[in-house]
C-alpha cells in the first residue's frame, strides 16, 4: 500500500500495489454509506447507543451485538468484518449521537453562484490544517474508501499516541484522480479524517504506520453538492457537471479532486459535495 501524502494540493498516492489483494478480499463492496448508516438504526434500537442505568447488558455484549450487525451488512456485500472492529464499532456508536457531536471542517464562504434558486456551487476558503491520510488502491472506488475507512476508524477509536477516542469530524472526504478526459477514476483513492480543533496543535499520532498525518495547506475549493452514493459512475458524473458550471475551470488542477461526504441521519440519502481544488 502506498503511504504517499494526501495534500489539498493534489498530492497523492502512486500506483504501488501492495496490500491491495488481501484488502479486497476482506473488505469487498461494503460501502461507507454501509459503515455509517449502522450508527443511526442502532442509536435507535439502543436507546442512543449508551447503556442507561439500570441496564444488565455488559459493554461486551454491546460490542458482540454491533460487531454482529456490522457483520450482518458485509455478509450481504460478501465482507468479512474482523473481530478486532468490535471495539472501534462500539466506541463510534456511543459517540456518535446525531451531527451535533461532529465538528464540521472550518471556512470562509467567499461567493455563491446560484441560477433559478438553485445553488451551482459556492467558492470557499479552508485554512492549513492536519489531516489523517491513507492512500489505497482496490478495484474498485467502494472497496477503496471502505478499507481506508476502516483504518482510519481504528485510529479515530483506539489506535493513536492518546489511546482515546477522538472525535468525529466532517466531511470525511477521499482524494480521487483521474485521467485526462475525466472518464475514468485512478485506483489510487486517498481517505482523510481532519483533527477536531482540540488536536490540531498536537496531532496524536497513529500506530499504523500506514496512516499519515499531513498538514495541509490554506486552499480555496469550488464546491457542489450532490445526494445519492459515491462511486466510480457518480463521482465522474459530478465533476463533469461542476466543470460545466464553473466560470473559469482552467484555474483548479484538472487530475486531482475531492468526494466529501456528511452523515445526516435526517435524510433519506447521502448528502455528498465534489470539490475542485484551485492551483496553488
């Protein structure tokens, strides 16, 4: 697996192969539309996913019983979810009551085109910021942010310098490239997880050495939204549909782009922007 950085700037992954055939099998189609949506149907089941007092149902059992629900979704995508998920899955469940406990990523709105009260897309401001990255390639886009989201989870959960849970942020976003005519996506996908305010001075660092933590620079994004999964044909669609409505396409980078997705247990669908980057 390539561990290449994941600036905003476009830089990224190479075509480095390793890890890539184990992670497939493992991980499959399951999707990350799949990962997140467990979170809202068991807060629900669950009395917001924490234990009441009074309650007899061990922290075990709640791990077994989300493990199994995880399980349950992969085995209709022909995934397997290892047991050393039980628990990040338990951890990101408790914690993970509603949008309100996520730290959104800051901006600066600058301008907004809009045509009929539609938005078209807005021009905003992010600053510098530390990001955790992992750089994959699977065969497929799903399988990519599935595997990259897994690790990143396990670091967000457990597996970082603190040893404690450290918040979810949005968007979670992935790096996509894509050939010149923007008609096919590379194999290289990178997935990102941005610190939440209190870690950003000092970033806790992860113990999978496959995950990087990357200071990003300040960059101006051009983004739309759109609803609906993310996946090879969708992701393609909107950045031919961004390109189209942009006043001056030629000042972003035209290989490199952003899928950012938010949870929104609201809505009916996935609420997801694509982000053109601007050349530095």
């Amino acid at each position: 697996m390539d561990r290449g950085g994941c600036r905003l700037n476009g830089g990224g992954g190479g075509d480095s192969q390793g890890g890539g055939s184990e992670a497939g099998s493992r991980y499959g189609m399951i999707t990350l539309e799949d990962l997140e949506s467990f979170a809202e149907d068991q807060l629900s089941d669950s009395g917001n996913g924490s234990l009441e007092e009074g309650e007899t149902m061990e922290e075990e059992e709640d791990q077994e019983r989300l493990l199994h629900y995880w399980q349950d979704v992969a085995r209709g995508h022909q995934v397997e979810v290892p047991r050393d998920m039980a628990e990040p899955i338990q951890q990101l469940t408790t914690n993970n009551n509603g949008t309100n406990s996520r730290e959104q990523v800051p901006y600066t709105l600058i301008s907004r085109k809009e045509k009929c009260g539609d938005v078209l897309y807005e021009k905003r401001h992010y600053e510098k910021a530390h990001w955790a990255c992992i750089t994959v390639h699977e065969d497929t886009y799903e399988q990519s942010i599935c595997y990259g989201f897994m690790k990143i989870m396990r670091y967000i959960c457990q597996q970082n310098s603190l040893g404690s849970y450290l918040g979810m942020s949005i968007p979670i976003v992935t790096v996509v490239r894509t050939d010149d005519t923007h008609t096919t996506l590379a194999r290289a996908v990178t997935v990102a997880y941005y610190l939440p305010t209190i870690h950003q001075a000092q970033p806790p660092q992860p113990s999978d050495a496959e995950i990087l933590i990357e200071q990003w620079p300040a960059t101006i994004v051009y983004t739309r939204a759109f609803t609906g999964p993310t996946n090879e044909i969708s992701i393609i669609s909107e950045i031919n549909t961004l390109a189209e409505v942009l006043d001056n396409v030629a000042v972003c980078l035209n290989d490199s782009f952003i899928v950012a997705g938010y949870t929104n247990p609201a809505a009916a669908h996935r609420q997801n922007e694509i982000w053109f980057l601007e050349r530095p």
